[in-house]
C-alpha cells in the first residue's frame, strides 16, 4: 500500500475510532465513576473473552454461547419471514387486486414496534422462545414483503411484451424474468429484514430472559455493571456489522451492480 | 415419554423397591416416588432467592429425589408469564403476585398456589439522597416537606400486586401521605429505580436487598425504613406454583418443599452458612453481585446510609424454626384486604376461601411434620403494623375499609 491509499483509505476510520475513543475518555472522565473509561474496559473485555464458552450452569455461560444462541433465533425467526414473506411480496407485486387489498393492511401493521407483538406471541405460543422468534418475525417480514413487491412492480415493461409475445406461461415468467429483475430489491429487502432483527432480537430478550446477549445485557444492568455493558454493545454493534457485511458480499455475488453499503 | 419408559421405569423402581425392603430410600419407598423428577423453579437475583438456590446447589433435592434447576428471570412480569404457560413449574415469587393472578388482577387468571414462605423481612424503603438533605429521612419527615415543597413525587415497588408496592403504600398512608393523590406509583425494575434517583427522578422506591443496600454504597440513597420495622417478621416470597401443577404433580411437590424446607433451616442454622450462602449466591448465575452487598444486612448488620448502624435482630429470616414457611391465612388474606384497600380489587372477595385455595396449609403440614419442622397450630397470627393497626386476620371486609386513607 503506497501513502497516498494509506491517506485515503486506511487512515479516516482509524480517525474515526479515535474521536470515539477520545470522546469516550472525555465523557467518562467528566462522569466520574459512573462511566468506566476505554482502558478499564478493554481490560475487562480481555477477561470477558478469555474464555467466551464456558458453561457453568443455565444461568452462567460465557459470551460466545449467548452470541450464538441470539444469532440462531434470528435465523429461525427470520428464515421463517424469508419463507412467508418472499412469495408474498411476489404475488403482491403480480396480481393488482391482492396488493390493494393488502397495502392497507401493511401500511397499518408495519409501524408498529415489533416489541409490541411480544405479548401475544406469549399468549399465543406459551412460551418465552417461540414468543422472541415470532417478534423477529414479525419485524423481518415488512421489508422483505415490500421490496420484493416494488422489485416485481419495477420490472421493465419491455420485458414483459417479450414474454408476452413468446406465449410465456406464468412459471416461466416468474422464474425467468422476474426473479433475475427482482433480486436485487429482495436482497435490499433481506438485508434491511436482518438488520431490524438484529436490533430487535436484544430488546426481545431483556424481556424475556434465557441465554442470548439482549438477556446478557440486562443481567449486568441489574447489576449495574456498565464495563460489560459497554462491551456488550462492541458485541452486538460489530455481529450486526459482519451479518451485514455477509449479506452484501452475497448480494454482489447475486446482481451486476454495485451494491452499496 | 414413551409408553416403553414408562414400563421400564416402572419396572426398575419396583425392582428397586423389592431389593430394598419398605425402608429403601428417603423417597424412593412405593408410590412417594416424585411424578417428574426436574423442576424448574424461577428465581429473581435478590438475597431471598438463597434457599432455592442453596437446595439446588447442595444437593438437598437429589436427596429427594427431584432436580431443581433454577432459572434466572428478566422480570415478575415474566415470572408470572412462564408460571401460567407452565414454562416454569414454580416460582421465588411476590405473595401478592400469586394473589393477583389467582384473582385475575391486571393479567391472566388461573388459579394459583402458595406452597410456603421462602423467608421474612430483608426489604426495606429507600429515599434519595437528595431527599435526605432537605430532612426528610423517615415517613413524618418525609410527608413534612412534601407539604412544604409541593410538587409530583415519584416512589416505586416492583410489581402492582406484589410485596414491595404495598409495603411502599402502606408505609406512605401510614405517614399520613395519601398514595393515590399528591405521589406518583410506579412499577420499574431496580435498577431502573436506582439509575433515576441517581438522576434525580425517584424519591423513593421499595425494593428486596441487596437494592437498598446498593443505594448506600453508591451514595445515592438512605434507608428511611425496613421492611421489619412496617410489620415485624412479615410474610414476603413465596414458593409458588399453579393449582393444576401441585394436582398433577404432588409427589414433586411435595419433594420440592422438602428441599427447600431443608435449605432453608440450614441458612438460619448459623453465621458461618450464611457467609457460605452469601458467597455462592453473589455468583453471575445467580444474584451477581458483589459478597459484600448481601453479607451484611443477612447477619443484622444495618447501617442508614446517613451515619447510622445498628444490629437487627429482625433481619431476613429464610426458617425461624419453621415459623418463616408456614402459610399463614392471615398473610395471604392481608394482601387481598391491601389489593382492596388500593382499588386494584373493586369489591370485597372472599377472604378466607380464596386464601385457603391459594395457601396449601394441609400440604405444609404433612410435609413439615414428616421433617420434623415444627407446625404453629393456629392457621391465623396476630400482628400490630407500623401505623400501629393490628391485623389479626379475623374481620378482613372490616379491616380493609377501616383504613382513612385508601382509594
């Protein structure tokens, strides 16, 4: 790498990470003890990941395991959205009448906080774990159903006279020219779906407890213990970012443009 | 289970029973042999989970035979959730949440049951440090100058029907602040109480220890009063479970009870456990919390937060000779005469038969006298509260309207 890419490219995010770290100090100097400072943090985060696996009963396992154990409701709850919410969004987008009649529907449902979905999956599911993957279910669903059904309606006209004039059957139309046209308005759809179940899937289990990293959070909030706290939001801010750089690396393997972070 | 299992099951516990005689294990003679043999008992990380969490941790339920797995919490709210969707099968649990769900007071209703108490006293009433300042740091000071400096106060418990939010209300009334006018209540989580009254949003809040301790360490709060001083030796966690589970289940439970029972005496028995239970309990899985947080207000050893100390001998009591476990009626019934007083029950219930629905006196009795814990023979105690009230059980509907202030 010659100084001139160093400047360009390397050096702004290492700024950026400093002025975090600058402002950090600062806040944390200001508030006392209240808000331990970037040294005794990392300290702390080294003892936190010295051994993020152990198990030592239900109640107490390292941080990997609460890690691991979010990401697969997240796959559940949102592998489910795909299966439902995908087709959905291709039929809304293909038939006229079935979007107008469900565009009210969505357009009401879809603003409101998945969080507050959680009641009635407890009452509906009896129980904790179904309940945390039917609100990441219920988050994840609105943009995958949306954007695959914009995708669906942005297809070029053109293409359809094609199809038209070729006597497609409706199979063919579907597969052919509307899944290569639409995929990547679903894959925006799938990566705005991963990223709200992410954020949701912590809120999700402060309320309902059990082993994941929302849980994790909030039994070191009920301790008052804000280093591993701050840690955990490292943990879940750079997961987020990694699903989210896995997802636009499958995206450009998907589609000719250049996917934009 | 397959109907194979339970065949073999069945068949190697008769083996066993013949190998051994009528006299085989503790449990395992005929038909005492526990239903399902793991329980999960929920638990909120405060000092009074300490004879669930020991029972498990020593062993006390193999001897039994049942295994508990306790599992920490998020929030009453989800205790109550997990007890009625059978989740959980018991519960460390507010009296008064039992109570409420077994009435359907502001959430589902199913009917519910109160195994034993799980222990005594140990919460207390805590006022900001701010408060404290302006000379309010008990209840007469406290109503003083809020006559004098008019504006919202904010006081929180834990959960609307449970223990801390009427020990918060009565202590208030008692001090001649009417709860309903002129104060804010609140249901938040402890932390939350503390993280606000650091900020300067919470004037008080009840709460079980290590919380208030916790205020006076982190310099933010005093404690006004504790919870022994409202009414000695008042009823506060339960074991708690749903009716169906105790009918399904009753070899379990009673083996359960049994547990705890034991864990319970061995807390009480001596200094030297409770230093041990205090150090195992203050572990991440289970209160999280530094030792020195629950060690010392479990030996007596209180101090104000505002220059005072002194040793309690009414400090929380997990056994007291059996007396902390039995289910008096009389508890129960008090918190339905309270739920009444504040209009969270709209009309006078049945006292007396829902708390013998609710507390499983006969069960208590059998199990006790089967461990040699000795049984009060009255179903009923008589004690005199703070605002100097006595409470005896007898005329609840009569009690419950007596009191001047009230919704």
């Amino acid at each position: 790498m010659d100084a001139n890419s160093f400047f360009r490219v390397a050096l702004p995010p290492v700024c950026g990470l400093g002025l975090l770290a600058l402002l950090w100090m600062i806040v944390s100097s200001t508030m006392g003890q209240d808000i331990p400072g970037p040294r005794e943090t990392w300290l702390q985060a080294v003892e936190v990941f010295r051994d993020p696996f152990y198990r030592n009963g239900p109640n107490d396992q390292g941080v990997g395991w609460n890690v691991l154990a979010s990401l697969q409701r997240v796959a559940v709850g949102f592998g489910l959205a795909a299966l439902v919410g995908i087709p959905a969004g291709f039929v809304i987008g293909r038939v006229e009448f079935l979007s107008r009649m469900l565009n009210p529907l969505i357009s009401l449902l879809r603003p409101v906080s998945p969080l507050a979905w959680l009641p009635i999956g407890l009452l509906v599911f009896k129980g904790a774990n179904p309940a945390a993957i039917w609100t990441i279910f219920i988050c994840s669903i609105w943009p995958m159903i949306i954007n695959t059904a914009v995708g669906v309606r942005r297809v070029p006209q053109d293409y359809m006279n094609v199809a038209r004039v070729l006597n497609l059957s409706e199979w063919k139309i579907a597969t052919t020219i509307l899944f290569p046209a639409v995929l990547p308005y679903m894959l925006t759809g799938v990566r705005l779906a991963v990223s709200t179940a992410w954020l949701v899937i912590v809120a999700a289990e402060m309320l309902t407890g059990g082993v994941g990293i929302g849980f994790w959070v909030w039994d070191e909030w009920n301790n008052l213990n804000v280093k591993n706290i701050i840690i955990a939001i490292f943990v879940i801010g750079i997961v987020g970012l990694v699903l989210e750089l896995v997802l636009i690396k499958l995206a450009t393997a998907f589609t000719f443009e250049e996917v934009k972070t | 289970m397959s109907s194979s299992t339970i065949q073999r099951r069945g068949f190697l516990s008769a083996a066993a029973s013949a190998a051994l005689g009528a006299s085989g294990g503790v449990w395992a003679a005929g038909s005492d042999k526990p239903e399902k043999e793991e329980v999960r008992i929920g638990f909120i990380p405060l000092t009074d989970c300490a004879s669930v969490v020991m029972a498990s941790v020593l062993g006390l339920d193999k001897k039994y035979g049942v295994k508990i797995v306790p599992s920490k919490e998020a929030s009453w709210a989800g205790v109550r959730d997990k007890l009625v969707n059978g989740e959980l099968d018991m519960a460390h649990v507010l009296y008064g949440l039992i109570y409420g769900v077994h009435l359907g007071l502001g959430g589902p209703k199913k009917n519910m049951a109160v195994l034993m108490g799980l222990n005594h006293n140990g919460q207390a009433i805590t006022l900001s440090k701010a408060l404290a300042r302006k000379g309010a740091v008990d209840g007469p000071s406290l109503a003083a100058l809020m006559r004098k400096e008019k504006r919202e106060y904010s006081f929180a418990g834990t959960f609307p029907t449970g223990t801390h939010a009427m020990w918060m209300h009565y202590w208030l009334a008692a001090a001649g602040i009417d709860p309903m006018n002129g104060a804010r209540l609140v249901t938040v989580p402890p932390p939350q109480m503390v993280a606000n009254m650091r900020v300067g949003n919470m004037d008080g809040f009840c709460v079980g220890e290590p919380w208030n301790q916790r205020a006076i360490m982190d310099d933010i709060g005093i404690t006004a009063n504790t919870t022994q001083e409202i009414w000695k030796d008042h009823p506060e966690k339960v074991l708690g479970t749903t009716a169906d589970f105790v009918g399904k289940y009753p070899n379990t439970t009673r083996a359960v009870m049994m547990a705890v029972i034991e864990a319970s005496r061995w807390i009480d028995a001596n200094s030297s456990n409770k230093m041990k239970m205090a150090e195992t309990i203050s572990a991440k899985a289970y209160v999280n919390t530094s030792v020195d947080a629950i060690s010392q207000r479990i030996l007596g050893r209180y101090q104000n937060g505002s220059g005072k100390s002194w040793d309690d001998p009414d400090h929380m009591k997990f056994f007291n000779d059996g007396a902390v476990n039995f289910p008096y009626l009389s508890d129960g019934m008090w918190f339905l005469t309270q739920h009444k007083r504040w209009g969270l029950l709209k009309a006078h219930p049945d006292y007396l038969a829902v708390a013998r629905q609710v507390n499983q006196v006969e069960l208590y009795r059998s199990v006790a006298s089967a461990m040699n814990v000795s049984v009060p023979k009255d179903e009923m105690r008589t004690s005199k509260l703070i605002d100097g009230v006595t409470w005896d059980g007898k005329d609840p509907a009569k009690y419950a309207d007596s009191f001047k202030i009230k919704a």
